[in-house]
C-alpha cells in the first residue's frame, strides 16, 4: 500500500510549487523498491482553493441565485429562500423576473441590463415580491460570469433584505422632518420647501406668499381642557388648513400653535398674487373660525394670519419668517381673527421699537423710571390702597406711559430687571407708609408681567424684598393681567399659592379683555378681579357690556373674590357701580395717578378709612 503526502516544495528558481509525493513499496526481481512519484499540483490546489471560497460564500447569509446565460436560475442559496420565500425546486429553471414588484418600469430594467452587459456589474436597490405577495426593497449586485472565450456563460446576483434599513431611515426622515403630532412637515422641512419654491418662483417669474398662523385662543383652551384636547384640537386645524389648500401649497407646523402655509406661484402681476394670498387667507380664518366640538361641547378657536409675498430668492428665508411673524403679531393686535400683509411700515415701526429697546437699557442705568401711584377707594371714596404705575421720565420725550414701553421691555426681556426696580420701589415706598399711623393701612397694588412671574426665582425675590423693606406682605398685591394665559398653568398656579402662602394678594387685572373662560379663572387663586375700564366706559351706553358689568360682580361673588372697577370717571358710573355690587374703585373721578411726595401731600385732605 502507498501513501501520498501534499507539500510545498521550493523549486531552482526560488518559486514555491504544490506537489503531490506518492511513495509506494514494490517488488522488483525479488528484490523490494520504494518508489516515489513527485506530481505539481500547484493549479489543481488552486482550483480546489476556489471552489472552497465558492461554496463558503455561497453558504453566506446574502441571498445569491446563479443564472445561466439565458437567465434562467441554476442555483439559489438558503438566505434566497430565506428572503424570498420561494424554495430551490419552486425557482430552478426559472426566470429571476418572477422576483419582480411590478414598482419598477420596463426602462428601469432596460437600464440595469444595458451596465451588465456593458461593465459586467450592476448594483443598485430594487422593489422585489416575496412569495407571500409584500414588496420589499433590496441591495443588489447582479454580476456576468464570462467563460474563457470571453461569452457571458453565467449572471451571479448577491442581495440583501435592506426594508429594516429602510423603515430605520424613513423613522429618522420622519422625526427629523415631520412633527409628529400632525404629520405636518416641521421648521426644518419647511425651510428646505420654502428655499426650492423661492428658487422656483425666480424661474417662472411668479409671485408666492408666506403665511404665518397662530391660533387666537389655544393656550386657554388647552389649559382649561387639558393637553389631550389640545392635540385634538391641533390635528384638527392641520386638517382643514390641509384639506383648504391646493396640493401644491404647503402646511407645516413650528410647534405650539403656529402654522405656516406657503402659497406656491400665485400669478405673475404682484397685485393680482396679493388679492389671491389674501383670498386664500380670508378663506382659512374663516375654515378656523368654525367650532370645534371638544368633550362633547363647542369651541372656537380663531386664527390670527401675517403674510409675506415673495418673488424670487432675493430676500433671506430668515427675513421673509420675520416679515410673517411681524405682520401676524399686527393681526393679533388689530382684534385678531384677520390677516395683515407685511408692509414697510411695519418694518420701520419695527426699527422704532429696537431704538426704544436700546434707550430702555440706558433708562435701566440711568435710573430713568419713576413710579407714580393712583388711588383705590371703597364705595364712600375712602383711599384703601393704591396702585403703582411706572413711567418712563425720558430725557428728551418727557413722561412715556407704560403702555408704550412694557410691551418692548415684555419682548425683549428688560421687563425682569425693570420688574424688579418696579417691586423694589414699591416696597421702599409702602415701608415708608407703614411709618405713618394715617397711612399703614394702605396696601399697594404692583403690577407684574409674565416673564417676570414665571422666573424661577421670582418668589424668592419677592420674599427678599418684603424682607428687606419689612414690609408687611398682607399690604402687598401683584397684578398680573388676563392674558397670562401660561404655557404652564400649573406652574403659575403653585407660584400664586407660595405668594399667598405669604399673606401676599393677587389680584387679576384687565379682567374681561382676553380670553379667560370662567372655569379657568375658577382654577387660580385669585383674591381680586379688576374689571377692564373699557367695560366701565360703555356703562349707560352699551347694553351688552353692562350686562358683562354686573355679571362679573356677580362671579367674584360666587367665587368669593372681591371686584374692583377700574377707569371710573364720572359719578353716574361710580354710582351704577355701587348699584351693580362693586365694593373698590379706580380712576380718574378718584384720582389721576401720581407721584409719591403728591399723594403723601394730598393724603392729608383725604377721607380715611377707619381701622
Ligand atoms: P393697568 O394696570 O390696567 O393700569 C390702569 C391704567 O389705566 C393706567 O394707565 C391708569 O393711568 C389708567 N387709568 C386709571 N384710571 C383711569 C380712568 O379713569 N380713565 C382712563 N382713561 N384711564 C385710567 P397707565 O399708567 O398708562 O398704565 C397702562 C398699563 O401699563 C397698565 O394698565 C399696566 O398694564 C401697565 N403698567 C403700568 N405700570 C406697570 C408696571 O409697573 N409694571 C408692569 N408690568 N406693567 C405696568
Ligand atoms: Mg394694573
Ligand atoms: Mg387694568
């Protein structure tokens, strides 16, 4: 018996070569031989090699089907199974197409064909059908095998299942691009919209339109609502903006309750685009304006709409925004529920208010404010408190009243530190009040914003400053408007109880001219409401408002909050307050606001309230 042994050997030349030794014993003459057969097998050890790799990766867990030159399959591996469903006897001789979705066109394949045949490869992704009828897409590499006469003799295709990559992908699209609550595209996609339909615009010389919309009343029906509602309530607006509009146009969603539009190439003359884009948006607040049923009752919630027209790409994305939003805060101030165009005043009043921002902050270091105080009485006209009022003493423009200054001080948020010389001012003075026998009864009204509310520090604050002043804090109240309808309901709510919690009062200012339903109003603790003077004003000439008159007397009493009338200016309606139930007054039948050395001085001549 031989034996055979496989080895490198090194041959003369240095190469190394696979040889193959046969030694086997024989008998030769009597006499025994050992022979040996040395056989290169260098070539055969090689194609051994290959068919090895071959099997290995065709083992892989990439499905792979081998055609032949006419297409039909020879071979499929397991993963092909795997993937497709189909098993080797169901697809062997068979042609690869019955693989196809049907998502593909003829010149789809036309393509892939003509880079096989020309570069012997393809890759790519393809929408296939698996046995069970789901499409899925797949990564490809379709590759010719050619023979040694350089004729095509096999097609080798290598895919993978990618849908998983795939769903991964379009989750990431999706949450990077959509806002997930209405499925509306977000900020970032709107942007990337905006930018292609200006690009657009310069190409077909059409005028667009950017369209800013923020709900009128959200916060406080989500507030009073709950959140849930609220989401109900937004997915419902994007649906009929979406439903209202052209497929072309766009609604996105920057979160909270502002949504944009563009209007896509309206019409080439600027003035006809303009009566279109304003037709459009007489049309949408009109959509918004209709109730929406929460809960099983009836809500409205209005739009406010700022528009821009574009044409062409000229003006920054940034300014267009900024136009829209400019121009839709001029919306909200003209009553809301209506749209404005942006214009160039605008744009200056504007500019206006970012020179007053700057004045602003040297009226901070220069100490520029003053405080002046106005009387609050009791139904015989007997001074019970006061209310502070800031001015601004401006160096060259004289008295600026707050109505014109807070709102720029609010936006910018001056409003914190200038809050804070308001309340330490109030303090200082209602301390000096307290040294006086006549006067340390009087409580002060202060009135605070809400971004000076809301600060995370702002009742710690207010307990330093009591502190400090030694204050009595049951003669201290913090005004804060209607329209503080907060993000955070609860948040403010557990403020107002840590300030009450301290004997301080909160009294709701302006009451009657924002939005407040009652069951909101019901949920803060309020001990006050101060009806707005505009109600006052009307009284004897406005039936309606005086039924809201006394209806609010009527609430606080239910409520079991005190009311106060504000802006009174003659006896009849100092009298038809009385009448309606009012117990505290303001206004200028009182009392003009006004500086503390004057009050103090006049204080003398006053009738006072017995203690
Ligand atoms: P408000 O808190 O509702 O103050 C009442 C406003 O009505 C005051 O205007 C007052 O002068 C005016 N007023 C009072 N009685 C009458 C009246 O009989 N007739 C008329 N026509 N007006 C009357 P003022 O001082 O111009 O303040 C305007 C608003 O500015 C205030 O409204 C308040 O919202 C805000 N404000 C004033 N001072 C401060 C402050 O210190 N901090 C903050 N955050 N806001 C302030
Ligand atoms: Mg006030
Ligand atoms: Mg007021």
């Amino acid at each position: 018996m031989g034996e055979n042994h496989n080895l490198t050997a090194r041959c003369k030349d240095g190469s190394e070569i696979a040889v193959e030794i046969g030694i086997s014993p024989m008998r030769l003459d009597d006499k025994r031989y050992v022979v040996a057969t040395i056989a290169d097998i260098t070539e055969r050890s090689a194609i051994e090699q290959e068919l090895q790799i071959a099997a290995t990766a065709f083992d892989s867990h990439e499905a792979m089907l081998v055609t032949d030159s006419q297409g039909d399959i020879l071979r499929v591996n397991d993963a092909f199974t795997k993937v497709t469903g189909y098993s080797r006897e169901e697809v062997i001789g068979k042609n690869p197409n019955i693989l196809q979705s049907g998502r593909h066109s003829a010149d789809f394949y036309h393509d892939m064909w003509e880079r096989i045949n020309q570069d012997g490869c393809w890759q790519g992704e393809i929408w296939d059908r698996r046995k069970n009828g789901e499409v899925y897409p797949k990564w490809a590499t379709i590759t010719s095998v050619s023979d040694k006469n350089g004729q095509v003799s096999n097609y080798v295709s290598i895919f993978s299942d990618i849908s998983s990559v795939k769903k991964a992908q379009d989750q990431i699209l999706e949450l990077a691009y959509y806002d997930p609550l209405t499925g509306l595209p977000n900020r970032r996609r709107l942007v990337e919209y905006l930018e292609r339909a200006m690009v657009e615009s310069k190409r077909s010389n059409m005028f667009g339109a950017l369209m800013f919309i923020d709900l009128d009343n959200f916060k406080i029906i989500n507030d009073t609502l709950g959140h849930e509602q609220g989401d109900v309530l937004l997915k419902e607006v994007a649906n009929r903006l979406t439903t209202a509009l052209r497929e072309v146009d766009i609604v996105a969603r920057l979160g909270g309750d502002e949504f944009v539009v563009i209007l896509h190439e309206l019409e080439s003359d600027g003035n006809r685009a303009m009566q279109y884009a304003r037709h459009i948006g007489e049309n949408l607040i009109r959509i918004l304006a209709k109730p929406h049923i929460l809960e099983g009752r009836s809500y409205v919630c209005t739009g406010s709409l700022g528009i821009t027209m574009y044409y062409g790409n000229e003006v920054s994305i940034d300014e267009i925004f900024r136009s829209s939003d400019v121009a839709m805060y001029e919306a909200k101030k003209r009553g809301r529920n209506s749209l404005r165009f942006f214009d160039p005043e605008m744009q200056a009043s504007l500019e206006k208010r970012s020179q007053m921002e700057s004045d602003l902050r040297i009226a901070l270091k220069k100490k520029q404010f003053v405080l002046y105080f106005q009387k609050q009485v009791d139904n015989e006209g007997r001074i019970i408190g006061m209310e502070a009022l800031v001015r601004w003493a401006h160096p060259e423009r004289g008295m600026i009243s707050p109505s014109e200054f807070i709102p720029v001080c609010e936006d910018s948020g001056l409003i914190v530190p200038v809050g804070h010389w308001i309340l330490t001012e109030s303090c200082r003075t209602l301390s000096q009040w307290q040294q006086h026998d006549s006067m340390k009864h009087l409580k002060l009204a202060v009135n605070i914003s809400i971004k000076e509310f809301m600060q995370d520090d702002f009742v710690s604050q207010v307990n330093l400053l009591v502190d400090e002043y030694g204050v009595h804090s049951d003669r201290l109240e913090l005004e804060i408007t209607e329209s503080m309808a907060h993000d955070d309901l609860d948040a403010l709510i557990e403020k107002m109880h840590q300030l009450k919690k301290t004997g301080i009062s909160i009294a709701m200012d302006d009451f009657g001219t924002g939005y407040s339903s009652l069951s909101y109003l019901k949920k803060l603790p309020v001990d006050i409401i101060k009806i707005d003077r505009s109600f006052v004003d009307d009284l004897g000439v406005n039936a309606n408002n005086e039924s809201i008159v006394k209806t609010i007397a009527k609430v606080g009493e239910s409520f079991g909050m005190d009311v106060l009338a504000e802006g009174v200016e003659t006896e009849e309606q100092f009298r038809l307050l009385i009448e309606y139930g009012y117990k505290q007054f303001q206004g200028y039948y009182f009392g003009k606001p006004m500086t503390a050395d004057k009050f103090e001085e006049e204080f003398q001549s006053i009738p006072r309230r017995e203690k």
